[in-house]
C-alpha cells in the first residue's frame, strides 16, 4: 500500500544527506572558531550570557552552575559538562594567554587534574573579555533568534582586541581541525596598526612586530623560517622547548631545573615520563626526578650522579620527553561562514575588516541617536521662544491629542517635537533651561558632525581603530612569555654515556629466549652453569659482554633481529628470561634463533658471508643492517630464501680490508675454493646465488674461510659418516671460479662408500669430536689422525659397528673438548 506522505529514497541518499548536515553543523556551529572574535559558538554563548546577566569583572562571584543553567537554558542547548569544561577552559592561565573567565576554586592544573564541579566553582567575566562585548547594545554586530525563538544571541562579538591570535584556538571538526596558537596582545596590535596604515605589508615585515606565538607556560621556540611558512600558509611545524637550566644542587650534585614547559604538556605525565627513564635504566645518570611546583612557580628538579653527562642527559631527555614538542600550526578558522586556512596576514586582515564594520555600525547608531535628541531639542528651544503661544494653545485644546496637532499643524513642529513638547515638565519653562538646551544644541552639533568625520571619511574611521587599540594596549599588554630562537638547535647525543658501562652476562637461546644478569647474580645463583632455561631448549650464546655492546640475531628463517646489550631484560640468571616474540612481531611459528654476533661497534668495515647448505651463498655489508627505525618491534629480512626447504650451513662477519678465499664440501665429497670477491655485495632482501655445481643429490656439509696468507701452512681434517678420518695439505685444493663442480677428496667405492661429514681447518692444540648414531662423543688427538693423499678416504678411527655411524664432529681446542666429553 502506498502512502502519499512517504518517499523513497535510497540510503546512500539519505546518509549522504543526514552526514553533510551534521558535518556543516559542526564545522559552523561548534569546533571552529570565527576569524572575527576567535570564539566557538559554546564560548562566545558563554560570554553573552554572563554579560546580559550582569555577571562580569566589576561586581562579584557567581555560582558557576547559575551561570551553565542560565547558558544551557537560553542558548546552547546542549549538555552541562560541555559548557562548564568550555568555561573552565576560558578561565585556565596555562590554556589561554588572557583568560577570558575569572574562577574562584580549583579551575583545574597543569597535572591534567579536572576542576571541581560546576556547583563548588564560582566565576565572572574578566576585565579584558568585557572589550570583546562592550557596544554590543549599539546594534555593531547582527542578532538572530536562539533556539526556542525566545530571545536574540550575537552572530558575532564586537571584540576590541583580535582574540584569534590571543588566545589561539584548538578542535577537531568532520574533515577540519584546527589548532592556532596564543600570541602576545601587545605585539599582535601592534601588527594591526602596521598592517592598517600597510595594507600591501608582507609576511615578513608583519613579523617585525609579531615575531611568534607567546605561550602561556612559556618555554623556547625554535625555526624562524618554519614559523615564516606557517605564517605564509597557516600550516606548518616548529620546536617547542622547555626552559631548563643545569645548576648545582645539594652535596656538589648537579641538577637540571625546569621552569618553563611546552604549551599544552601534561606536567604529572612528563614527570613521570622521566622517573620512568630513571626506574628502566634508559639512560645512566638520574638520582631522582622532583616536581617541587608551588604558587611561587613550576619547577621540576632532575637530581643527577656527580659524574653524569647534564648536557648529554638533558639533550636526551629532549628527545625522548615532551620536554621538547613539534607544534603543529593549523590555522582553520570560520571566514564568511566558510572553514578556511589562514595566514597571519588574513587572520589580522579580516579582523581589521571586522573591526571597521563594528565601529561604522557604531557610529551610525550614535549618529541615528544624537541626531534624534538634537531634532528634540531645536523644537524645545523654538517651543521656549513662544511659550505664551503654545500655552493659550494647549489651554484651548480638548485633549493632548488635539493639542499635539494643532502644534504640528499650527506651528510647524514634527510629530516627534510635538510630543517632547507635549511631556516637557513645567520646571524646564525657566531661562536657565534655554541655556541649557543651547549649550546641549551646540554639543550635539558638534558631535554629530564628529560622527559624520567618522562615517565618511575611512582615515577617520582608522584614527578611532588605532585609539581604541593603543588603550588596550595601554591597559592590558604584558611581557612576552616565550623566547624565540631563530635556528634549531641541534641535539647531539653520545649514546654510549647514556648507558651505565658494566659488565653483564647474556644467554640466548635457540628457542629465543634472552636475558641479561649481573655477575653478582651469577655468582649468587651458582654461576654460570646455573643459568635457567627451558628443559626442551639450548644455549646458542652465553657471553660476558659490555651493557653499551650490542648483538645482532639472525633466525634459520633469514630475518635478523638487532639488540642493544642494555635493551635485553636484565632479570635474575636462575629465570629463563623473555621470548623475542614478546618484543618482535614479523616472526614465524618455528622461526629460531640460529646465530648470535656480539660487537663493541657497528662493523661497518665488515661484511656478512652466508653459505647454505643447498649451494648458494651471498655477501651483504653490515652497513645495510645499521639499526633501522623499527628494530624494537620487526626484524630485518636480510636473506630471502628461494625454497622452503633452504637452510643456512655457516654465517660469519668478515673483514672487508682482508683478502680470504672460501672452501666448500659436499656429502658426496666434492670440494670448492675461490676467492670472495666472486661473491657481490647485496642488499638485504635479495637472495643467494650459486656457489658450487651440486650433484642431484648433493647438499654442502661444511664450508670455511682463510685468509690467503695461511693457506700454505695449513692441513685439513675430513671426516666420513664410517669413521674414517685423515689430513692433508689444504694447499692441494686448487683455487678455482665460483659455480663449479669442484674436486674429490674423498675415494669413491662402491661398496659401502663413505661420505663426507665434516671438513675443516686443524692445528696441532686442537682435538676432532664426534658424535654417532648410537649416541657415542669422543674425540680423536691432531696427532692420531694421519696425513693422506687427497683422494684417500682416510684412516678408520671408529668401530661403525660397535658406535654406529657418525653424524656430526667439530674441530675444537683441547680445553673446550674436555668440558664435553
């Protein structure tokens, strides 16, 4: 059934239209200022209702709540707390450069602690906002019905001083914010006057007189040429900075004092930002963080050691705190109804505009008035010259009313005169009255032609600008609060004398757990073999390394992870210590921690070799791995694999100044050498590339490098899988190109053939170990094994039968074997 009333329309229609209305709403009529008056419609309703209710500067407290009910009542229909929050804002000396509000009771604090409620507080309107009200009865600005239709609120206020740029503005519209900042009143009028007698005045020349926002807490801003683009285009950022100084306190120690903080900055937050700096050991050299603020002043004192860096801790604390801010400039405001980003020059421009409409519609009403009561008085003045007259009239006449014609037609007088002098009381009959009324008729006159000056000739109406403005200045104008500075200044931190320099063990484990702990705990715990961990897990690094050292980890999956040493927990040596994954996020399921460097600086002269036991290798400079922005949460990919079956043999650090040439061998017993600079540096995410022609088959079981020099003097040890072992000259493996198949150094046979498990360098301190199937470790003395010829299989140094066959063995110093076997 269809309805007439009803029409139908789709919902991206009706959304489409619902949104925009809202949205204009909001931009229009709650979170952007007017470039005008520089108020918000909440705030501006504020001011106009405290006004009309008498509640201002000259007489006493109100209830704030009688002020919200009687705001909320009659012309902002919204919730109380909205109102209230507004109005106490308005009264805060830390939010806005001239509070517009005057608050009696806790108005709130720099902490971010919320005023007390609305029925506790009482409030007045300051001094200064009466200037942004005064002339609003002379009919300056236009008036439009409220909510209800039950009484008229201003579009706008006539405002005597430019509130924009004052007390600045901040909100969040649909699709607009805004955020301007606080400036000081004199300089801001200042500029006016510039720019009113200067209409064509630059940005720069403005700047001559408003160098920069003032803030009401104060503090240093940085980046002239930044501030001149914000002011050019009403965007843009600058460095906002704390007021600090590095004294010296109690016991010789010294102390960094702040007195001044960047504008909007929490104060309780920041204080403890730092003690949480000094509680996590971020840096070394915080005692104690004090915030010793009382009515005198702010003052946060950082307690520092007797040797400790101040300058190097302050630049720190610079960095990592709001103790230094970017402020963003965004400057929106409402200009013809419109949201708009202004510069400098507009904002200042369309308040002069604003200003001269206010004072012409001022003067026309004055005008309008003035001109009224001298029409009056010329017809009193005519009236007392024929009094007689108009008496035996008016004695004559029925009725006032008769009496009022005959005066309009008998004697020339208007309706208005007729009437005056209908009503003049008959003490105002007296010559001292003429006088009185001539001298008022030639007042009058004279300032009527005034007003006419005013009204036609614009430098007239300019002169009366520039007054008013210098007896605001004269009443209101205060130091300015915030330095400007015209460079950036640099911060440079040492990061090593940040972090305290101590020795400390660290393990890691193959399953990514990493801890750091004190060798006194160490010790207390029942050293180093008591370092806790999981009972399935293995230790791939435990270390005594330096807290300003730090460790790369590189995973079996490619990607590897970068850790200041003083970035790892530091927790007990008995506790198995924290995963990775808590900290790193780009990880797989069975990804494991496979090899760990440990450096005292970035090897940036070195370059990381990676061998896979597939056949491929790649070279990359540890300079692609300088810590990257995000180190504390992702991995680096630095080798991307071309199979899921691909896994790394060997990874090492080489030095980039030295010459080595690679060797390689195979299960089936091929061996490779040629030299690394067949191996190009790569970037991170690229893969291997071959390095020697398996076999179908094969896979690469061992690989090492030498420096060319000790190749001559050095002997090789193999190892097959049946036991059989031998050396030889590792000088009888020729130097070959990359990619080739390579030579034997295994006999093949086949019968029971040998394959080759191991393969490295030896010397005569050194021992083989070895492990079998059937879980045999034993080692076998340098002098045991002997010398063969390349393509011999070697000496049996096992019973296969009796320990099985071997599946792993490594080439150790003497000492280390015995602490294995």
């Amino acid at each position: 059934m269809h309805h007439s009333g009803i029409k139908e329309k789709t919902l991206e229609e009706v959304m489409g239209d619902r949104f925009g209305r809202y949205s204009k709403y909001i931009i229009q009529e709650r979170a952007l200022p007017d470039i005008r008056d520089g108020l918000k419609p909440v705030q501006r309703r504020i001011l106009y209702a405290m006004f009309l209710d008498g509640n201002t500067f000259d007489k006493g407290f109100r209830k704030s709540a009688k002020a919200v009910g009687n705001i909320m009542g009659n012309y902002h229909p919204h919730g109380d707390s909205s109102i209230y929050e507004a109005m106490v804002r308005m009264s805060q000396d830390w939010k806005l450069r001239e509070p517009l509000i005057e608050m009696h009771g806790n108005n709130g604090s720099m902490d971010g602690d919320p005023a007390a409620a609305m029925r506790y507080t009482e409030a007045r309107l300051s001094a200064l906002s009466s200037e942004l009200l005064t002339e609003i009865d002379k009919e300056t600005v236009d008036m439009v019905w409220n909510f209800d239709d039950t009484a008229k609120e201003p579009t706008v206020l006539p405002a005597k001083f430019p509130n924009l740029l004052i007390n600045g503005s901040t909100g969040i519209s649909a699709g607009y914010a805004t955020e301007i900042p606080t400036h000081n009143l004199k300089e801001v009028i200042e500029g006016l006057i510039y720019l009113l007698k200067h209409p064509d005045a630059t940005v720069d020349e403005l700047m001559n007189y408003i160098p920069g926002p003032d803030f009401p807490t104060g503090g240093i801003l940085m980046g002239k040429e930044q501030l001149k683009k914000a002011y050019e285009t009403g965007k843009g950022k600058v460095i906002l900075r704390a007021k600090t100084e590095i004294e010296k306190g109690k016991g010789n120690r010294t102390q960094i004092v702040v007195t001044e903080i960047p504008y909007e900055v929490n104060k309780a937050n920041l204080v403890k930002k730092i003690d949480e700096i000094r509680l996590q050991k971020k840096i070394d050299g915080i005692v104690e963080v004090r915030d010793e603020t009382d009515r005198t002043g702010l003052r946060i004192v950082v307690e520092l050691k007797k040797d400790a860096e101040a300058e190097n801790i302050l630049n720190y604390l610079f960095k990592n705190t709001d103790l230094q801010i970017n402020y963003h400039f965004n400057m929106v405001a409402i200009d013809h109804q419109r949201p708009v980003q202004v510069g400098l020059k507009r904002i200042l421009s369309a308040y002069i505009e604003h200003r001269k409409e206010v004072i012409y519609k001022r003067t026309a009403f004055d005008h309008e008035k003035k001109a009224h009561r001298l029409h009056i008085v010329e017809g009193l003045i005519r009236a007392l010259s024929i009094l007689d007259e108009i008496i035996a009239m008016i004695r004559g006449s029925k009725n006032r009313k008769e009496a009022q014609e005959h005066l309009v037609t008998d004697f020339s007088f208007t309706k208005v005169q007729a009437e005056a002098i209908i009503v003049m009381p008959l003490y105002r009959l007296t010559n001292t009255d003429v006088t009185t009324l001539e001298k008022e008729q030639k007042q009058l006159t004279k300032e009527l032609q005034q007003l006419e000056k005013i009204m036609q000739d614009e430098k007239e109406l300019e002169k009366v600008l520039v007054k008013e403005w210098k007896q605001i200045i004269k009443e209101y104008a205060s130091e300015r609060k915030t330095k400007i500075e015209a460079e950036i200044a640099e911060l440079t931190i040492t990061e090593e004398q940040l972090i305290p320099s101590e020795n400390t063990m660290v393990a890691i484990t193959k399953n990514g757990y990493l801890k750091r702990s004190s060798l006194r705990s160490v010790q207390s715990s029942g050293g180093v073999t008591a370092c806790g961990k999981r009972e399935e897990d293995d230790f791939i690094f435990m270390e005594e390394v330096n807290t300003r050292d730090f460790l790369y980890l590189l995973t079996n999956k490619g990607k590897m992870i970068y850790r200041p040493v003083y970035e790892v927990i530091d927790t007990k040596w008995k506790e198995v210590g924290d995963h990775i994954t808590e900290s790193i996020s780009n990880l797989e399921e069975e990804e494991e921690i496979q090899y760990v460097f440990h450096f005292t600086s970035l090897p940036i002269e070195e370059r990381l070799l990676f061998v896979t036991r597939q056949g491929l290798v790649k070279q990359m400079s540890w300079e692609e791995l300088r810590p990257w922005r995000t180190y504390r949460t992702k991995a680096q990919i630095c080798y991307k694999w071309k199979e899921e079956n691909e896994s790394f043999l060997w990874v090492t650090s080489l030095s980039q100044q030295k010459n080595f040439t690679l060797y390689l061998f195979t299960h089936l017993g091929y061996s490779l050498a040629y030299p690394t600079t067949e191996i190009a540096l790569t970037k991170t995410k690229a893969s291997g590339i071959k390095a020697i022609n398996l076999k179908d088959g094969d896979d690469l079981v061992s690989a090492f490098v030498m420096e060319d020099e000790g190749i001559l003097s050095t002997s090789l040890v193999t190892v097959t899988q049946r036991g059989a072992m031998k050396q030889m000259p590792l000088l009888e493996i020729p130097i070959q190109k990359r990619a080739q198949r390579g030579i034997l150094v295994l006999k093949k046979i086949k019968s029971q053939p040998h394959f080759l498990v191991y393969a490295a360098p030896i010397q005569e301190n050194e021992v083989v170990t070895y492990e079998t199937k059937n879980g045999y470790i034993a080692k076998v003395e340098v002098e045991n094994i002997r010398n063969h010829q390349r393509e011999s299989n070697g000496t049996m140094m096992i019973d296969e039968k009796v320990e099985g066959e071997i599946i792993s063995a490594q080439v150790l110093p003497q000492n280390e074997a015995e602490e294995i076997i």
